[in-house]
C-alpha cells in the first residue's frame, strides 16, 4: 500500500463509519425530532476523532489476524 495511503485510508474509513453509526444511534435514542439534524452532526464531530484514533490502531491488528485465518483456512 502507498505511504500516504496508510494515512487516507483510516481516516476516510473512520468518517465513512462514524457518519452512519452516530446517524444510527442518534435516531435510536432520540428519534427524529426536529434538532436531529444539528444533534447527529454534533455526535459525528465528537466521534470522528476517536474513530480515526480507533481506526490506526485496529486496522493493522485486523490485516494480521485476516492474513493468520487465511493462511490456517487454506
């Protein structure tokens, strides 16, 4: 993988995924109010951080555990 995509990676990856779940969760403990728009936005600046953070730190840890199954697999 390229150098500088080590870094977009993650950090795309962790939007991707802090958008849809702060959307998720935001509407399960809420539902839709009218404000819901401005709170979803709210959680996902607060989470993005910490995803990314999460993300640089998981990700490698999943490519070895992904390479150590598929090799045991076959």
């Amino acid at each position: 993988m390229d150098k500088r995509a080590k870094y977009i990676f993650p950090v795309l990856m962790s939007g991707v995924m802090a958008f849809l779940m702060t959307a998720l969760v935001t509407a399960l403990n809420l539902g839709f109010p009218p404000d819901y728009l401005s709170r979803w936005l709210h959680a996902f600046v607060i989470a993005w951080p910490f995803a990314c953070m999460a993300a640089f730190i998981a990700i490698p840890v999943a490519r070895r555990a992904t390479d150590a199954i598929v090799s045991k697999l076959g």
